[in-house]
C-alpha cells in the first residue's frame, strides 16, 4: 500500500484557481474516460429545458413524476436546467458538462411557482429513478428538520436505493447554521456542501456533524450553468455543488466498467471520502464547516483505478494541509455569500505540474439581473425545500440579451437562440418499462373540490338512525357508511368519487378500475369503506387492503390541493385483509395443548389470547415498519406474501414454535424479527424473481438461532405469483 506524500505549503496564498482547479481536473477526466450512455444519473429537480442548446447530443430524457409542467420562468426551471447542465450540458457552450457522455434521466419534483414537495413525493421520485435504472441520483434540495428523522417512506427509499446499488448525492443545503438537512443527514446518502472560490466554505452552506462521516465540500461559488431561454449564467449554493460530485461519481463508475467490466457504486462512495481532503486545523468553526473534507478529484481517481491510497497532492491542494512545522497556509477573506449576484469570469488554469486539459477559455458572462424576489415565508413541516433556489431570470431572445454567453473558439451556436429555436429535445431510445404497483394500505375517497363535495350533499337521503325511537340524521358526504349506502343504490356515481389508497391518513395513490371489470371493483370498494369503519373485533372488521394495479402517467390534486398519482386495477388480486379472520386462522392451524408449555400456562384460553397478541404483533410489525410505496419490485414481493398470509398460516404457526425447530426447545414462542426481499438466484425466462425471507427470533435469548422461511416470489406481472414451497433453515446460533 503506498504511503501519502506529505503535503507541502505553498507560497501563494489561496484564490480564485482553488476551485478552478478542481473543475478542470474533472473535465480533463471527463475527456479522458470513454464517455459510456450503460451509466445513468438521475437528476430530481425543478424542470428543465431540454430544448436548451447546451443539451444537444445528450442521452437526456424527461420520465413521468407528479410535476407535469414544461420549463418556463419560474425559478424552479432555473434551478432544475442550471443543475442538468452541469452534469449534461455539452462542453465548448459555457456550461460544464462533467458527466455529458452518460445517460441521463430528468424526474421533475419541484413545480416552478413553489419550491417545495413532501419527503413522500420524493420517495416517489427516488423509487422512480431507481425503477429507471439509475446509477447516481442528485437531489439538489432537501428538508431542514429539527428532530433529524426523515419521514419512514423517504427512508425506505433510500434503504432501496442501498440495496438496489444506487448512489444518492444530496445537498445540505443554505442556512448557514450547524443544523440537519434530510435527505443530505441519512448516514447512507452522500452529503455535498459549497466550496467558495477563496478555498473556504461559502458562509451560507449548512455544516455540521451529521455530515462530518459522510459528506464533502464542492465548488459551489458562481458555477456556470444553463438557464431556460438559452443563456448561461452562473449561480451560488449548495444546489450546484452537489451535481458537480455526482458527475464525479458517474465518472468513476465508467472508468470501474472500463477497467473491470463491472461497476461497484459503494468503492465510488468510500473514494470519494477517503480522498477528501482535510481542512486547516487549529480552527474549530471552520473544521465543522468542511464536513468530511475537500473534493479531491485526483485522489478518488487513484483510489478506484489503483485500489490504494493517494500518493500525490496537487500543490493547491496542499494549502488545506497542514504545513511542516504546523505552519498553516493563509485563507482569502472575501467569499461571496450564496445568492449573490449572478456574475464570474473565465476559470484560470490548473497551476501546479504538468496541468491536465483544460476547459476551454470562456468569454466573462455578464451578469443576470433580475426584479428582488420576496422572501418566501418558512416552509411548512414535513415539506422539502431547494438548497438555492436562484433567482427568476429568463433572458429575452438571444439576439437582444447581454446575459448570453456564446461558445468560445468553435462554430457551435449554443447559447445563441431562444429556447423556441433550439433542436427537439433528446429522447433515449429504450421506452419506459410499465409501472407496477402492489400496495398495502386502507381505502379513501374525496371529491377534490367543494362543488363536487355539495353535490353529494344534496343528492344523499336523509337517514335515520337505529335507535329507539329513530334519529334523523342530515345527509353527511364524510360519513363512510352513508357514503357508501348512497352508492348502492347509484352505482354510475362511484365514478365521481375520487377513490384513494392511504397510508395512515396520508393519501397516496388515487385508483380506479379497470373498465371492463369497474362495476365489481366500486361494489368490493364500498363493501370495504363500509367494513373500516366497524369495531376492530367484528368479525366484518376490515383493517388493510392489498392494492394490485399498474401506475399511470396521470395525476389528480385532491381537496386539500395534494397531487397524487392514478392507479388502475383490476378485479384479480384486490382484496381486503381482516385481521381477525387472519389471526383465528393462525390460531386454527396450531395445536393448543402443544404450546402450552412455550406460552407458560395451563389456562388453553389463556394460551389462545397469546397467541393471537403475538400474530397481532407480528400483522402490525409488517404495516408499520414495512411502509412503502409498493413499486419497487422487492416490496411487491413483501406487501404479496404479507397480504397473501392466508395461504401461509402454516408459515406464520411455524415460526411461532421455531424453537422446536432450532434446538426442540418448546419453553418460549417466538416473535418476527423481519421480512426480507433479495433479488432470486434462480427464475424464470422474463421473469423477476424474489426470495422473501421471514426471520424469527427468540426474543429472551438472542443466543439462541434464528429460523428463516423462505419463498420465492415472481412479480413480473400486476398480481405476484409464489413459485416455490416454502423453505426453512438457521441462521446463526450461539
């Protein structure tokens, strides 16, 4: 393993060619890497104009989100196109292009007239890139958050992402506190904050340990970059740092596929922090602000090319580095704030050794202006906000803006023609695979807005209670059971309800039926509005519904103004789970007199109330910890032999009495410990096999093994089928 060089100070005190240079190592790498479209980076924005000239040539495609509209204006599709053309912009136009040889996909999810989203339709975003096959996936935005926790779903998405081999690169964005920004704070995401052009973090770059194990520093200080209309501007902030790492670690993996044939996306991660480079010690505050380091392009390079550490620091580099003798190198005062205005010059060259090719020299871009933009009131809970949203500035027609920035030294004409002009936007060659869902959650209904609400209203009779003597009761459009009573007896008006999915009480599909199967759909659909509301012991009770359907492009805005995508399903494998029914089966299936014993007493009813509490626990433990969207394929797979329970009781009684199985130990009934999805080994031809795995564990005595039930699961198709027995072995054991 080869040593580290010691650093050493340099003369010249640290300016502008500090995060210059770092750029133009990246594009000397860029030129030096086969530009390779297997490579996929994800891009969660604002939306971007991808008739923008600066993306001619590029593999840029637009996938289906919540966010329909097209770029315009707004400050969003500013945000959105300036961060695209920096990962996919084409060099020899003004913007950077640092990955512009890879596949891109653009999934928008901040609208132009707002710049905030929930960490749900994030999820949703996140899950959907993953789906798309990305690689690398840049969330130039996120949520401060005061208790540090992400919401579960936006959570398990970045779990998924983990699994799935997917690199999440996130700002911390601009609040220039010691303060948590999720998804940037997830342990698992790669954290980016803003490098000013002197070498000292930008003052309004969020800092802070929890970024300090897994975050870097990136140039973020008037960064070059398209905006809608054609021109290139530059912009300040967290939000342009972050997509520049995420074209580092594009490239990487391209340069891992070229020299290995195989890509591994945690190498990448581990690079890219092992060779951040330090700050200068002795200064507590600043320590805190450059998190886990310095973006070293050249180290992360070495590190995945050679498997060792880095033997060679630039010498402006050096200057971050303790000197011999403690001496420390002296920062630049005059870092401009984020949100300054919009202005640079030309990037001065590589300076020490034999410099890498450069970017070509650009012509200043003049500066934007723009009318002062109120500031926006604090954001609401639980909503995710862009790291910098710039300000609005959409130039006229190229031919009347000073803002526009022509290529330098070649006959392209990027950056000369309004967006109107520009060529047809780039489209990938493969379409997008269809969206399946498998969801788990309780079934709705709203009437999206008051008109359609007071129609209801008017049309429901007016009913009379059960008691004695009976209680008129006004006609009440939220009532379940009225609601539902109205429809049986007009049908034709099941269309006009807008029939939802929730989590909890979060909305998170709207489903309709299948045409040829609606009328039996809407009859299950009232049946099961009618049922939720029952006491939790009835036997009718019905407490959660398993979903089947496939995701559509379409999108409607529910009452309260949330946007939730359209699921149609279909009659097959839509049911409703009663957890009663589920736990008297279980119960059914086991020997009572056998598990007294393991219960610890000789009351058999006694023994029953156990053993229902535990499948209880073990029913709730999959809804509640196991939340999630139902799209990707690994918790279709979970959510289907979840609800599928029925057909696997002898399953669930089993792993109540593993502990005969594990060592004939019969003295304690065991609990679930979890539920698992990884990708099958062996399946079929066009298939998409999973192993579920149920664990189950002793809960006194975590010596004891671990008993795992396996069954491999095909989903493939809108309803999963089990393709094999259920298998059992150990795991572990003291």
């Amino acid at each position: 393993m080869a040593e580290v060089m010691t650093a050493q100070a340099v003369s010249d005190p640290l300016g502008p060619g500090h995060t210059s240079m770092i750029l133009s190592e990246l594009s000397a790498l860029r030129d030096q890497i086969p530009p390779n479209p297997d490579i996929c980076v994800a891009i969660l924005d604002g939306p971007v104009d991808l008739g923008h000239p600066c993306f001619r040539g590029a593999t840029l495609r637009r996938v289906d989100t919540l966010v329909g509209d097209q770029a315009g204006p707004g400050p969003m599709s500013a945000h959105g196109t300036h961060v695209a053309s920096v990962v996919f912009g084409q060099p020899l136009n003004g913007t950077l292009g640092l990955a512009s040889g890879c596949r891109g996909v653009v999934a928008p999810v901040f609208r132009d007239n707002s710049g905030y989203l929930s960490q749900l339709d994030l999820a949703r975003a996140i899950e959907r890139s993953v789906n798309e096959g990305a690689q690398v996936i840049n969330i130039s935005g996120g949520e401060r958050v005061s208790g540090g926790d992400p919401d579960p779903l936006l959570a398990r998405a970045i779990d998924l992402c983990e699994q799935s081999g997917v690199l999440v690169v996130a700002a911390t964005g601009n609040d220039s506190c010691d303060c948590v920004h999720v998804p940037a704070a997830i342990p698992t995401v790669l954290a980016v904050g803003a490098l000013g052009r002197s070498g000292d973090p930008v003052p309004s770059s969020n800092f802070g340990s929890s970024y300090s194990a897994h975050g870097v520093l990136a140039p973020g200080e008037k960064i070059p970059g398209a905006v809608p209309g054609g021109a290139i501007t530059t912009y300040t902030g967290s939000s342009f740092a972050t997509p520049i790492v995420s074209a580092l670690a594009a490239l990487m993996l391209c340069e891992q596929l070229r020299l290995f044939g195989t890509t591994d996306i945690t190498a990448v991660r581990e690079a890219i922090l092992k060779s951040a480079l330090p700050c200068v010690e002795g200064e507590p505050d600043r320590l805190s602000r450059c998190l886990g380091g310095i973006l070293n392009v050249r180290g992360a390079h070495e590190l995945i090319t050679r498997g060792g550490e880095v033997t060679q620091i630039s010498g402006l580099y050096a200057t971050h580095m303790a000197a011999p003798g403690g001496a420390m190198a002296t920062p630049v005062a005059g870092v401009v704030p984020a949100g300054a205005a919009p202005g640079g010059g030309e990037l001065p060259p590589m300076d020490p050794g034999p410099p890498p090719p450069s970017m070509p020299a650009q012509p200043p871009p003049p500066a934007m202006t723009a009318p002062a933009v109120a500031v926006a009131p604090s954001p609401p809970e639980a909503a995710v906000i862009a790291s910098e949203a710039p300000p609005v500035a959409i130039p006229a027609p190229v031919a009347a803006a000073p803002a526009v920035v022509a290529s330098g030294g070649g006959g392209c004409s990027c950056g000369t023609k309004p967006s109107g002009e520009a060529p047809t936007p780039p489209v990938a060659a493969n379409p997008t695979p269809v969206a399946r869902v498998f969801a788990i959650g309780n079934i709705g209904f709203d009437f999206g807005t008051e008109a359609r609400r007071d129609t209801f209203r008017q049309l429901m009779p007016v009913t009379e209670s059960f008691d004695s003597p009976p209680i008129q009761r006004e006609p009440n459009p939220y009532d379940a059971t009225q609601l539902a009573d109205y429809l049986d007896s007009n049908p034709w008006d099941c269309t006009k309800v807008i029939w939802t999915v929730n989590l909890d009480l979060t909305p998170v599909y709207a489903v309709e039926a299948e045409v040829t199967y609606a009328e039996r759909v809407y009859e299950l659909f009232r049946t099961i509005l009618r049922n939720q509301v029952l006491p939790a012991f009835d036997e009718n009770f019905v407490s959660r519904v398993s979903l089947p359907g496939v995701l559509t492009d379409r999108t409607v805005r529910l009452y309260s103004g949330q946007v939730v995508p359209v699921v149609v399903v279909q009659r097959r494998g839509l049911a409703a789970w009663s957890e009663q029914a589920l736990v008297n089966a279980v119960v059914e299936s086991i020997d009572l007199p056998s598990v007294l014993s393991a219960v610890g007493v000789a009351d058999e009813d006694a023994a029953q109330r156990r053993l229902e509490q535990k499948v209880r626990q073990m029913l709730d433990k999959v809804y509640y910890e196991l939340r999630n969207l139902g799209t990707s394929p690994q918790d279709r797979a979970i959510n289907y032999m979840a609800t599928n329970a029925f057909n696997y009781t002898s399953v669930i009684a089993q792993g109540l009495l593993s502990g005969e199985v594990a060592d004939s130990d019969t003295t304690v009934l065991y609990s679930l410990e979890s539920i698992s999805a990884v990708r099958s080994p062996y399946c079929r031809i066009d298939s998409d096999c999973w192993d579920v795995r149920f664990t189950f564990f002793a809960p006194d005595n975590d010596r004891r093994a671990r008993v795992v039930y396996q069954t491999t699961v095909d989903v493939s198709d809108e309803l999963p089928v089990a393709l094999s027995p259920t298998h059992q072995y150990l795991l572990g054991g003291g």
